[in-house]
C-alpha cells in the first residue's frame, strides 16, 4: 500500500468509526451494506488501521512550555 493509499484508509476509517457511533446497536452492517460502496472486509481494516494510529500523528501539536 503507497503513502496516499495509507493515509485514505486512515481517513476512510476514521470516518466510517465516527458514524459507527451514531447507528443503533445491531443496525451497523445493514448501514454499512446500503451506505458504502467498499467491500465490508475493506471498510472494517480501515477503521482496524484508524484505530492502530499512534497519537503521535495528532494534527494539532502539544504546546511548548517555556
């Protein structure tokens, strides 16, 4: 997988973890099936991906104490 490609997924999955939050419990593969165009196995290693990030990559620094 390129850097593109990786940072997609990522995004893909952080996207597709925020709306998972949203669906009723036991709707989420129903939801899934009628609302992305991706292959369900494609979908959950994108949101696997997401959740592996390190924190490191926040993209808002801590800040400086002086």
């Amino acid at each position: 997988m390129n850097k593109q490609s990786t940072v997609t997924a990522i995004a893909s999955g952080h996207s597709l973890n925020l709306v998972q939050e949203q669906v009723p419990h036991g709707q989420w593969n129903a939801w899934l099936a009628e609302s992305v165009t991706a292959a369900t196995r494609t979908a959950q290693a994108d949101m696997k991906l997401t959740s592996s990030e390190p924190a490191a990559t926040s993209a808002s620094p801590d800040p400086v104490e002086a």
